[in-house]
C-alpha cells in the first residue's frame, strides 16, 4: 500500500486551493470546479467541494470539522516561510524547534485544519527525512 494524497473537503474550493498554492508556490490542477490537486514530489493535497461528498456516500465527510489532522509540508527554511506568510496566513505558532528534531511553524488554513511547515533541526532528524526531496 502506498499513500498517495490526502483530501480536504470544503465548502469553497477557490479559498483553500488559493491559499495552499500560495503557499507551496505548487499550481494547482483543476479537472474540475468542485476538484483540484497540488502536487509535490513527495505526495499530492486533493481538494474537494462539498459537493463531491455525495460520491463517496451522503454524510461522509463534512467542511471545516477537522480536529485531529495536521498537514505537514516539509521546506528548507522555516524562518524564511514565517516571513513570507506574515500579514496572509493565521500563524498559530511562530517558528519553534520541537523535542523531535524538527523546527515547525504551524498555521491554520481558511477552513481551520492545522498546517505544519516543519525542516529537520538535528542531525537525527535531518537523516530522517533526507530521503525526500525538497
């Protein structure tokens, strides 16, 4: 099994794909209105309307509920996105290093879902993700 994307599911498709492409500078592919993804090489962010819900089953995901996930992008400098986000994007948490090894900014898209822009601080951690480009 191999993780492929992760979806977020929204009442205004147009808001959240703006914001994560600014964001990743990744544009995003829009098949259709109601759908787009952003791709980078590690993984792709789905977004999708409300409206597709219907597909998957009536009443099996809802908008802007999301308490336990946090998207993670990996970058090669967290101070430097911290900057480039001020005054645009709700920081939740300004740039920290955390017991794991990784320095993290931690914002909160328009839907309210949790973003980690994290790199690796430590050795440890940088050997840890070296495997993935960037």
């Amino acid at each position: 099994m191999n993780l492929v994307s992760v979806r977020l599911i929204t009442d205004d498709v147009d808001r959240l794909v703006d914001f994560y492409a600014r964001l990743t500078g990744t544009d995003a592919d829009r098949p259709s209105p109601d759908f787009a993804e952003l791709r980078t090489p590690n993984g792709t962010l789905a977004i999708g309307s409300t409206r597709t819900v219907a597909l998957f089953g009536a009443g099996s995901a809802e908008p802007a509920a999301n308490r336990s996930a946090i998207v993670e992008l990996l970058v090669d400098d967290v101070d430097a996105v911290h900057e480039a986000v001020r005054g645009w994007a709700d920081v939740v948490q300004a740039p920290t290093t955390m017991p794991w090894g990784n320095r993290s900014l931690l914002l909160r898209d328009p839907d309210g879902t949790l973003v980690n822009v994290f790199a690796p601080a430590t050795a440890a951690a940088r050997e840890k993700f070296a495997r993935f480009s960037r």
